[in-house]
C-alpha cells in the first residue's frame, strides 16, 4: 500500500503488513522527477521548469507548489 502525504513537502512511504502489525517504509517519492501525461500538463511543466531546473513531485503535489496548479494561468 501506498501512503501519500502532502503538506510543506511531500511524503511517500509504503505500508506493509507483517507479524507484527503495518510498518511504514518511508521514501524520497516527493523528489522523483514528473513527466507530463498530456498537452497541458507539458505546458506547466515547460514553464515551473523557466524557474527551477527540477520539476519534481514535491515541487508541484504539495504545499509549495499546489498554489502552481490553481489559480490564473501561467501559474507563477
């Protein structure tokens, strides 16, 4: 299973069940680099990538960068 947590930064882990109870595994997820599944989302990524020069998950999905993805367009 997949835990997923946005907030200042973005968490990831995976959660496994064992003997024992779930344990966390905790990641670097939110430093994984996105690739754009369409038109739009190359266009956004093309234009946070003027201002820094890795778009990662965190840079986008969290609390840093969701104001990015709202709001008017081209995002700041």
């Amino acid at each position: 299973m997949a835990v997923i947590g946005p907030g200042t930064g973005l968490g990831v882990a995976g959660l496994v069940q064992t003997a024992h109870g779930w344990t966390a595994l905790p990641g670097e997820g939110g430093h994984a680099t996105l690739s754009a599944a369409d038109d739009f989302e190359a266009q956004l990524l093309a234009h946070v990538r003027r201002h820094h020069e890795h778009v990662s998950a965190e840079r986008l999905l969290s609390g840093i960068g969701l104001p990015r993805c709202t709001g008017p367009w081209p995002p700041c």
